[in-house]
C-alpha cells in the first residue's frame, strides 16, 4: 500500500528489498496462470518524481528496475506500472494519476537476455470521481464538462493511447 512519503522504499525496506520481494513473487508464482500481472506500486505520489535521474525519488527508474528484476524471474508477466501525483511544474493530479513524464521518458523494460519487453507493459492510471477525489480533485466542480474532463484527462494521461508509433504508446 502507500506510505506517507509516496516512496515505494523506506529505511527499514530498501530498494532491494522492494525488488527482491517482486522477484520471489514472479518466481512463486510462475508456474499459476492465473497470475497474469504485477502492479508493482500503489499509488506513488508526495514527492516521487518521473524521469529525473534522482535515485531517491525517480519512479520511472525505479519502475524499470523491479520491472526487469520481475521478467527476469517470470517473463510471462505484464508488468503494471503507475502514474505519480507531480510531474515537473504541473498542478497535483490524483495519487498514481499522472503519467504526463511517459512522454519524455517512457518506461523500457527488457527481458533477462536483454531484448525489449515492450509487450509485456501496462500504464496504469488511478483516477477517482467527486465523490471520492473531493478537494483533492479541483477539476470536478459545478463547471465540469465532458470537455472538459476529457482535455484534462488528455494532458496527464490520455495522449498516451492515441499513436501507437510512439516509442511511449
């Protein structure tokens, strides 16, 4: 689940815990078809950041780390990857929401003998109503559109769909 800071490691679990844990899962669980896929975070949010290079902070980085870590233990899973609530100078978006840094840095994943794993990866956007999002939400308001939701939703996340030439898509 989440913690506090957003962060997918604290002190008493480091990173290579988190992979590690996420690999041993990958193995249990290979030989089950019924596992089909690994959302390797909740809801990464506070002040993750995408593509920035910061290894404290970076979930894009981080994500491609347990991702391959995964494959490399299960290559049959999809590896389901969250947006974050910050993206540079844009506004907050809902927890694991925001996927806008996927345009200039899109997740690569590849497989134990290094060929890409492209096939085996899902965006995943967490996106709540009113009633849920509450003042966390400011687009929902008594001026919401369809318009309106749909070019926000477009800015944060939407784009990623819409070409699938694209080395994010």
């Amino acid at each position: 689940s989440t913690q506090a800071d957003g962060l997918w490691y604290s002190a008493q679990y480091p990173e290579s815990s988190f992979n590690a844990d996420w690999a041993a899962l990958a193995r249990r669980y290979a030989a089950n078809n019924a596992v089909i896929g690994a959302d390797i975070r909740n809801e990464p949010h506070a002040k993750v950041s995408w593509g920035d290079g910061n290894v404290l902070t970076d979930w894009h980085a981080a994500a491609q780390r347990a991702g391959n870590g995964v494959l490399a233990a299960n290559p049959h899973l999809l590896i389901i990857v969250e947006g974050i609530q910050f993206y540079k100078k844009a506004p907050s978006y809902w927890w694991g929401g925001s996927l806008m840094g996927v345009q200039d840095a899109p997740v690569e994943l590849h497989f134990a003998d290094g060929s890409p794993a492209r096939s085996q990866l899902v965006y995943s956007v967490h996106d709540y109503g009113p009633d849920l999002c509450g003042k966390g939400c400011p687009w929902f308001n008594k001026k919401a559109t369809y318009a309106s939701l749909s070019q926000l939703w477009e800015q944060y996340w939407g784009y990623v769909v819409n070409d699938p030439q694209q080395a994010y898509a």
